[in-house]
C-alpha cells in the first residue's frame, strides 16, 4: 500500500470527495446513448473552460498524448515550427515535435523568465516559412506563466497555427481559445480540472479543419484527430477507443464543479491561496523564482535560503510530516521546490500545514 500523504506537488492532485466517489463506482460500458449523452455533456462543459466553440477530445492518455496528437495531426513532417521555450516543459515540446520530423526553430528566454512575445514576433517576421507556433501555457518546471494571449495576437498577425500546452493550467488559470486566437490546445484531467491521471482533453478550434484540410499526412492512427474527429458525433460510440467509463465520469464531476464555482471565481481564489502562501513563505527567508504577472497560481517555485539543503528538506517534509512538496526538475534539481496549489491543497489549512512543517525542519536544523 501507498503511503497516505498530503500532495503539495503540481500534479496529480487530491481529488474532492464527489470526484473520488466516481472512481469508486463499477464500470459501466463505454458505448451506447446513455453514455454518449453523459459523454457529450462533460464535452461541452469542457469547451466552456477552454473557451471555445471547437471540438473536445477525450483522448486517453496522459498530457504528453495530447500534445503529440496535436503536434502531429495540425503539422506534417519536415514543415518548420517555432517553439518558444523557458523551461522542462518547452526542451520536452521540441523534443515531441522532431520526433515527428518536423524542423524546428526555438525563441528561448532564461527558466524563470516568460517568454517575449517582441522575440516571437521577430522571429516569424524574420523566416516567413514557418507554418506554426507552439508554447507552453504554465511552465511547471518553474512556476512561470507565459503570455499566451498576446502570443495569440502575433501569430495571427503573421498566419501561422498556434498550440499550447495548457496541461498544467486549464482549470486553475483563464484561457480563452477563441478569443485568444488559440487553434488547438491540451489539457489533463488530473491538474487544474481537479481529478485523476488518465485523460488528455484535446480542444481544436472551428477553423483548424479548413486550414489543415489540404495536408494528406497521416498521424498514425490513435494520435491523429482526425481519427477522433470522425467518431466524436457518434450517438452511440463518440469515441474510437474504449474510454475508461470511471474516468471520465470523475472528469465530468471535476468540470461541473468549476462551472459551479465560475471560472473567475476559481482562478481568482487559485492566486488568493498561492499569495498567501508567497506572503508567509519569504518570511522565512526563501526566495520566488517567478514573480508578479509572470507567476503562476497552480504553483510556487521556492528557492531556499544560504545553506539549506532543499532536498533533504523535502525528504524530510514527506518521509515526516507525510507532505509531498515537488522538487526542482532537470537543472533545477536540488535548487528549489515546487509547491503546487491544486485539489486540495488549494486551501488555507493544507497552507498553514505546510508552513508549519517547515518552521519545525528549520528549527531542529538551526538546533
């Protein structure tokens, strides 16, 4: 058995009572109308939080599933991208989009800075062979919340596709598809929409179809959209594949509970949490990598004070204390810690819990 520990990490997250109950339940069939009904309804409510009036995807699958099925399906092989990366998660969307053979161009800013949208610009300005742009939305590796909104208004302005990686975002952050000049964009369902590991929601503006209607490259079968596209209005089976029945019923009890809260009041009490958890935080000495606008509200990137080990620190914390706080990812390994705010560490007490634990290590250290 897994040790029962309070998750403080950017994801998965612990799940609400109403959520969890779902899981619990038996399996019911992945076919038939009842099924495509309550199918379609956590569709549309997903739509409503990606702002779109698109198409929504379940794919089954993590996030990463998600972005190589967008990567794939909207860019055939050997057509040059532009990737904007400052971060884990920017290496690891090059990384996804040469493997499927295309040719890539990347704008990068330092870990812990957003990405530049004046540098976006100039960089499509400058190689009009470019047929697309793709960012990440929230930066997990460090904290950092890129400009997807403006980037949106540049790659209009120069005719090119843009994707986002909102895996860790959508949810807990606004997005705005539509009105953002977003054309596709990837979720997960165990971050920001408040449940568990396993589904990649996938939402593909109106106009992208057209758009990509004269490209005959085939993204394999399962990860091309297309495919999903085909199935997507069936009444009876609106999938191709067998969907886990359990999985997307949490979802659907995860999405109607952001509907209910309101997506402005949701975000709006994300950032209240991770304020207050900065405000105490740097009481103590510890340092923000990512500050001000460019800060996200799923997570807080910590660095430590002169001559704390922060991974012995975050052992500790989980080994002890029973919290598990992330810890930095690639370079950042052992630099600094991720504090995630989601599921139900968006809250006062999993805070003042945290904080706690903290004071105590720190105290027997100095002892």
């Amino acid at each position: 058995m897994l040790p029962k520990r309070k998750l403080m990490i950017p994801g998965p997250a612990e799940v609400e009572d109403v959520v969890l109950a779902e899981m619990g339940k038996q399996v019911a069939a992945h076919y038939g109308p009842e099924w495509a009904e309550l199918y379609g309804e956590t569709v549309n409510l997903l739509k409503g939080i990606f702002g779109t009036e698109g198409d929504v995807f379940l794919l089954a699958g993590p996030g990463n599933a998600g972005v190589e099925a967008v990567v794939a399906t909207l860019f055939a092989p050997g057509e040059r991208v532009l990737i904007g990366n400052n971060g884990f998660f920017g290496d690891r969307m090059g990384e996804i989009a040469r493997a499927r053979e295309l040719d890539v161009v990347e704008v990068t800013a330092v870990w812990g800075n957003p990405l530049d949208p004046s540098a976006i610009d100039a960089a499509l300005r400058q190689d009009p062979t470019i047929a697309g742009l793709i960012a990440v939305h929230h930066e997990t590796s460090t904290g950092v919340l890129n400009p997807v909104q403006q980037l949106g208004a540049v790659a209009r302005r120069h005719g090119v596709l843009f994707a986002v990686d909102a895996v860790a975002s959508l949810g807990a952050e606004m997005v705005k598809m539509d009105a953002w000049g977003i054309d596709a964009c990837v979720a997960s369902s165990n971050k920001g929409l408040g449940s568990f590991p396993g589904l990649a929601p996938v939402a593909v503006g109106k106009q992208v179809w057209e758009q990509i209607a004269h490209k005959t490259h085939k993204a394999g079968w399962y990860l091309d959209l297309r495919t999903w596209q085909k199935y997507s209005h069936d009444a009876w089976h609106p999938s191709p594949v067998t969907v886990s029945s359990n999985a997307v019923e949490a979802l659907h009890a995860g999405v109607q509970a952001i509907v209910e809260e309101g997506l402005e009041n949701r975000a709006a009490e994300f950032k209240r949490i991770a304020t207050l958890f900065r405000g105490e935080i740097v009481k103590r000495g510890f340092g923000l990598l990512a500050e001000g606008n460019c800060a996200s509200s799923v997570l807080t990137a910590v660095t430590p004070p002169p001559d704390l080990d922060i991974t012995h620190m975050l052992n500790t914390l989980r080994e002890e204390k029973g919290i598990h706080v992330g810890n930095g990812l690639g370079k950042l390994y052992g630099h600094m810690a991720r504090v995630g705010h989601l599921g139900r560490a968006r809250s006062e007490a999993y805070v003042a819990a945290l904080l706690e634990a903290i004071d105590d290590y720190m105290t027997e250290v100095a002892g």
